[in-house]
C-alpha cells in the first residue's frame, strides 16, 4: 500500500511519512506567554495513588488470552496469547536527561522492577525520555526476569540501548513494515510488525530525527492489538487498519496536544478520528496521559475530553485504573474513572506553572 513503507533518509535523518512540523529552538517564544497565562491544574496537587499492582496475578494465564497492565502513560505490560512484552518502560523519576529537573512522575510505579514475572520482549518505539527511561533499561538489563528478553525496537535506538547495558545480540532493530517473532519458552509466538508513525526522535535538540520512531501491530495466534506510540493524525491511518487490522484492542495517544504542535500528537480528537480511519473495530485505549506534565493542558483534561468524545460517537473505550491487570475481552467496555475521586486544586498560581522541561520533546 502506498503509505506503508520502508523509512526514508536525507542524510543521516530519518523523514516522517508525510510532511510534518516540529517545533525549534523558536517554539518557546510561542509557548513562553501561554505558560504565563495558564491556569489549568497540570499536576495533580495531592499525591496519586498509591497505585499497587499484585505480582501474583502472572502466575495465572490470562483466561481468553489478551491482558494489560497499564502502568501510566506509554506505560504497559502486555500478555498476548501466551507472550509477554514490556512497552516504552519508564520507571525512572523524571522523562528527562536530569535527575534534578523536567517532568517529574505523578505517581510511583504501581510494580516494582525486582516483581516482574518473566518478559518475552520489550518492545520501545522510540528514544524519546518518556519512552525510553534510561536507569528502567539498565535496570532491567541486569534482571533475571528479563534475561532472555529480545528488545524489539526503531532503527539505530539499538546503539542507546547497548550504551545503557543490553547486550547487542539480544536487540532486534525494525523499519517499517519489518517484522520480529516473539517466542515465549513454551513455545507460544507472536509477531511484532513495526509500521509508520508521525513523529520525531531524539534525546536533544542536536540529534533529531537520527533514529527512527515507530508504532507497532501486534499479532499473536487469537489476538490482534495496535501499539500507537506517539503520533499526529495522518492518512497512514486507514492503511494500517485495511493492512493490520481489525485489532481487538487499538492503544491512541491522547495527552500532551496542542495546537502548536498538533502534527506530532494527536490529541483526543485525533485519536477518535484516527481510530475511526483505523475501522473503529474492537476497543480504543487511550494511553500517553495520567503521569507527566508535558504540555499546556490540565492532567486529566485528556482523559476528560476523551471520555466525552466516547459518549457522543458511541465508541467503547478501554481503560484500566493504574497497575490493575485487566483481561480485554470482545465488546466489554471499561472505564476505570479513578481520576475523577482525586480533588481538584483550589487555585493554580502563575509561579507554580512556569515550564518544567522541553514540553514537545516527548
């Protein structure tokens, strides 16, 4: 199909499938006002959660076959027909390249590292810090858990990782369109495929776009699910859908929007139209929300927007309370409201709102 091929180059960077904006080194001179103006509560003012998932449960196989732990934000663990994949962890305090500065996490990991059961692959679409947590990968690249783990990921983040402790043989790097199997030691598999997304790469504002940056299908023997990362909406949507699809459960990015930067994230809006181009089959997970300040909007705005968007276009949306290992099942809708039981700030202040970190490096 015409949209979904191989990445292309100029140079040493990658390009993104259709022409897209990215904001510069001048895009603060937009935002700086906005900030000073804003008003919306984009951290929580009292703490959230504790969130606390059971590591027991993995001792028992999900019963139809699909279960997700969502662990905030990207955040995922996924058990798909008898495999299970770790998605863009971050457990690290900040999505930022300072311990001491940038988007700090609203709540702690709901399961600690030393508890994860086994893990089959893990599975980064990208090298942004919200996805790719530097102290997670050096962590979990000493865990027995996670030793004969293949980490599947976009073209050149492969060199990060071995920088950050994983050996070279255990990394499997895709272009779009290529796919890895993913064999669990019972011999269950699933095929990871990697497919084109409308964004950017990067760990600074000096090495954009060198490494590529992903979405991903998906497809193990019952079970099809859309990984989405971070992207804008674009027509590539309707091709994946047609290609891959229909998946039982299609995972959308709804937070860190705005109208500045709308081609790189597409916001909950976005998100239903790209599911609706997509087929609009099975459930729709909205995930990339609920655990870092990274743009304009209030922290549960997304959410909110999300929830209402659902309401009026009749569509089941999927969405699991923090660390809670949810099994998916056809049809079932589920609505963890968790966020609407935290109290609201009285009053935000100019001082408090002041930027905490690159906010469209995300």
């Amino acid at each position: 199909m015409g949209m979904l091929k191989k990445a292309e180059k100029q140079g040493k960077k990658f390009m993104n499938p259709v022409p897209t904006g990215v904001g510069g080194p001048g895009m603060m001179f937009k935002i700086l006002p906005l900030y000073l103006r804003n008003q919306e509560e984009r951290v929580p003012k009292v703490p959230l959660g504790p969130f606390r998932t059971d590591a027991r449960i993995y001792a028992t196989p999900p019963e139809n076959g699909l279960r997700v732990t969502w662990m905030g934000h990207s955040v995922m663990l996924v058990e798909i027909d008898g495999v299970r994949l770790l998605i863009d962890p971050v457990w690290d305090e900040r999505a930022s390249p300072a311990r001491w500065f940038g988007p700090k996490r609203f709540f702690a990991a709901p399961l600690r590292l030393d508890e994860l059961p086994r893990i089959d692959a893990v599975v980064i679409s990208h090298d942004h810090y919200d996805h790719l947590g530097r102290m997670t990968v050096e962590r979990l690249a000493k865990l027995n858990a996670v030793r004969d783990a293949v980490w599947v990921t976009s073209l050149g983040v492969g060199e990060l990782l071995q920088k950050f402790g994983v050996a070279a043989r255990r990394i499997k790097e895709l272009d779009w369109t290529d796919s890895a199997t993913v064999k669990a030691p019972d011999g269950a598999e699933i095929a990871i495929t990697a497919v084109p997304s409308r964004h950017f790469s990067g760990r600074s504002l000096s090495n954009r776009f060198e490494t590529l940056w992903s979405s991903f299908v998906l497809r193990g023997a019952k079970h099809k699910v859309y990984y989405g990362a971070d992207s804008g909406l674009w027509d590539g949507f309707e091709e994946i859908g047609a290609a891959y699809g229909p998946f039982d459960l299609t995972m959308l990015e709804i937070g860190a929007f705005n109208e500045l930067w709308k081609d790189i994230h597409m916001g909950p809006d976005g998100a239903v139209e790209a599911f609706a181009r997509m087929g609009g089959a099975g459930l729709l997970m909205p995930i990339h929300w609920g655990l870092f300040d990274l743009a304009l909007h209030g922290w549960r705005e997304p959410i909110q927007r999300m929830t209402d968007l659902a309401n009026l276009r009749g569509l089941r949306l999927w969405s699991p309370a923090p660390g809670a290992p949810s099994e998916v099942v056809a049809g079932q809708e589920l609505r963890a409201k968790w966020w609407e039981a935290v109290p609201h700030a009285s009053k935000v202040t100019t001082a408090e709102m002041l930027p905490t970190g690159n906010v469209v490096q995300d």
